[in-house]
C-alpha cells in the first residue's frame, strides 16, 4: 500500500515508512566498514591506518549532499504541503542542479589538494602515499556520493523510500562484492578498495532518481533562486556541523588515547566507531525518514498529526534506546571479536570501552531526532545549536577533563557526559518552542 505524506501515521505506518531510511543510512555507512574489513585483514596495517586517517575528510565533503538535502527536503515538503506542487518541483530541480554543479567544483579541488590535505594531518612516506591514492580514486566518485546523500532525502519527501532503499543495497552490495574480488582474490590492494566504494557511490548516485507515475518530484527547468539556496544550506547546516565536528572531535580522542594507552587505545577507539555507525544508523535514518512528514504538515498547519508525530517519536525513541543500550552490553564482544580477535589485549580493551560508550545510546537518540526536528520545522538555527553544541563543544569539553579524573573510562564516559548535557539542551528548545510550533 502507498504511504503518502499527507496520511495520518499510525505506529505501523510510521514504522514502515522510516524503516527504508533506517537500512538506507545502514547501507551508506558499511562502505568504510567493509573497506576497514578486507583492508586490515588482506593488505595490511599501513594502509588500514590511511584509510582511517584520510576518510573523515571524504566523508565531511560528502556531506554536502546531506546538507542540501535535509534542508531542501525540508522546504520541498513544506511547499507541496502548502498546495503548491509546481513551485515545489522547481524548488526541487535548482536544489538538484546547484549540489551537482559544487559537487563538481569541490571533487576537482579535493582530488589536486589531497597530498598536503595529508600532510596536515599528519601523513608521511608511504602512509602519506597511500592516503593519496584512496582519497584521490574516491573524489573521482565524490559527486555521485554527494547525489546518493542529497536524494536520499528528497526520496522521502517523493514518498519513494522503498526505492531508495534497493538502489543503496545494490550500491552496497556491489562495494562488498567488488572488495572481495579486487582484494582477496585480486591483488589490487588499496586501489581496489577505492575502486570498489567509488563503484558503489556511483550506482547510488547515478541512478538516484526513479521517475515514476505519481511522484510528487520530477526534475523541471528551474530558475536561480539564491533565497531558496541560502535557506536549504542554512536549514540543513545542523548536518553539516555535526560531520565536520565529528572529524575534529575524533582526532581529539585519538589523541588522548595515544597519551594514556598507545596504539591500541586508538585502534580500540576505531573499532568502537564501526560498531557505533550502525547502531547511530537507527536513530539517523529514523530522523531522516519522519522530517518530511513533520515538514509536510507543518506546512499543512495539520497541527494535530505534528502532535501525533512529536508524542510517537518521542516513545519510540526511548524504547529504541533501551533496546540498544541493553543490546550492547549483552553483544559487545561478540562484536568486537569481528575486528580484534587476533590480539587479546586489544579485545579486552575494545568490549570493556564499548559497554561503557553505549550507555549513550540512550540520550543519542533524542539528540539527533530533535535536530532534525527543528529542522524539518524550517528552524535551521535551532538545529544547529543542537547539533553544534552536541557534536563540538561538549565533546571537547568532556575528552579533555574526565580521563584526568578517571583515565582511560573517562574517554568512554566522555560521549555519555556530552549527550546528557545534550539532552538538556533538546529538552529545553523543545518546551521553549512548542507553543510557536503547536507539536505540543
């Protein structure tokens, strides 16, 4: 049966119209993991630490496509919400044609200034040489990578989730199936690897868009709106201050890490990461799935499926983070064993690390929904406070001041201490706004 955003959302609906977004998130994020994988595994540690050093900043240009689309989805929806279906359509193609215009200005820049990019982070001999080679293989692709973020999100607001959840699958797939051959079987090394993601990104990114009878979106000719851009960037700028402080705040943690523990605290500190991008998937994608339906009806001023939709998510969030949080502490070894069993010190390290880190899982979800919340309200200053204050300035805070009280579990405790200041911050702009917004 077809989910349109104008239907009232039961808990089933809800659930079966997020759930692509949810795998979607999970299917964009196995990249790296799968690439992590197979690299440390059949090529060695020099290369799995490039690769390691290198892709936040792949991942921070990648996001440009997050950005506009969590923004201009946000408009997009707003618009047809408001009976204005055409407009929406021309909305949708300049969003479209601007991220695929910048998306190939930055890649060009990204691909002739990744060597000293390198450099600055700490590269060197054939560390540096090897962080080149991948980086430079996957600007090549940056531009389909930056299509597959923008539309997963306008694949929502067309109310063709399903679709996009086959085309990151097959995206998926192929990298998982391409690493396999061009690493295990093919000694392609590194370059395979790169090679595989850049083919995944571009099935995702090519094929982005499935026009079919019925859609609400369809690329149209379009016409310069500057007003429109600035607000779909500044909109979705919570996005991209969460993935640009993401990699700022990473390389604080290894650093800490590298202090009290070595080279094992910051291996420890990435394998805790590839576990946490799929339990972060759930709580992202859910975001993603349900803001154009906040975004539709708030435009629709149907304020009583906005508070349908703000007292739904708020109890599955809070069943979803127990869940996890029970889950973790149950599986943590178990998962980590899939990246560590080779060194028992290091799985030790890992599973102890891992059950305090997901304690966060709790308030993590009310965090990052509430940011996409303000922002599919068109309130991107709001959001971004969320976000930036969440992502930056209470990471930083925490990292640098609980492991001189409590060492090594003060560094996993950290992300706890951050999200519960967080909280405090999303609980507070959610009283403050309700009555502005009617949700409440």
């Amino acid at each position: 049966m077809k989910i349109q955003l104008s239907d009232h959302f039961s808990y089933k609906r809800l659930l079966r119209f997020v759930l692509p977004s949810i795998l979607m998130i999970i299917c964009t994020s196995v990249y790296s993991i799968v690439d992590g994988f197979f690299i440390s595994n059949f090529v060695g540690k020099t290369p799995f630490a490039a690769i390691n050093l290198i892709y936040p900043v792949l991942m921070a240009v990648g996001t440009l496509g997050f950005m506009a689309g969590t923004g201009g989805s946000a408009i997009v929806s707003k618009t047809l919400g408001e009976g204005k279906p055409e407009k929406a359509n021309q909305y949708f193609s300049l969003l479209v044609y601007a991220t695929l215009a910048f998306s190939i200005l930055i890649s060009v820049v990204g691909f002739i200034f990744i060597r000293p990019i390198a450099i600055v982070l700490g590269a060197d001999g054939v560390l540096l040489d090897d962080c080149v080679l991948y980086a430079r293989i996957l600007f090549c692709s940056m531009p389909a990578f930056i299509l597959q973020y923008l539309f997963q999100s306008f694949f929502i607001a067309a109310e063709k989730p399903g679709l996009s959840l086959k085309l990151n699958i097959i995206a998926g797939l192929t990298n998982a199936v391409l690493d396999y051959l061009l690493i295990a079987v093919f000694p392609f090394g590194l370059a395979g690897a790169a090679a595989a993601t850049a083919a995944g990104q571009l099935i995702g990114g090519i094929f982005y868009f499935a026009r079919k009878n019925g859609s609400p979106l369809r690329l149209t000719k379009a016409k310069f709106n500057g007003r429109v851009l600035a607000s779909a960037c500044a909109n979705g700028s919570s996005e991209m201050v969460t993935n640009l402080s993401a990699s700022v705040v990473s390389i604080l943690y290894n650093f800490q890490l590298m202090s009290i523990a070595g080279e094992n605290g910051v291996a420890a500190y990435g394998v805790i990461m590839y576990v946490n991008i799929i339990f972060m998937a759930i709580f992202l994608g859910y975001s993603i799935g349900s803001a154009p339906i906040v975004s539709y009806h708030y435009g629709a001023e149907n304020h009583t499926e906005l508070k349908s939709m703000f007292r739904k998510s708020l109890i599955l969030l809070t069943v979803s983070g127990v869940i996890l949080v029970v889950l973790s502490e149950l599986v943590a070894r178990p998962l980590v064993m899939i990246f560590t069993s080779y060194d028992p010190e290091l799985l030790d390290m890992t599973a102890s690390g891992f059950q305090l880190y997901a304690l966060a899982f709790l308030p993590m979800g009310f965090n990052v929904w509430g940011s996409a919340f303000f922002t599919a309200l068109n309130n991107g200053a709001v959001s971004a406070c969320i976000s930036f204050l969440r992502t930056l300035v209470f990471q930083i805070i925490v990292v640098l001041t609980l492991p001189i009280l409590l060492g090594i579990d003060g560094i996993w405790l950290s992300i706890v201490a951050a999200e519960l200041l967080s909280l405090a911050v999303t609980v507070s702009f959610l009283l403050v706004k309700r009555k502005r917004y009617q949700y409440a």
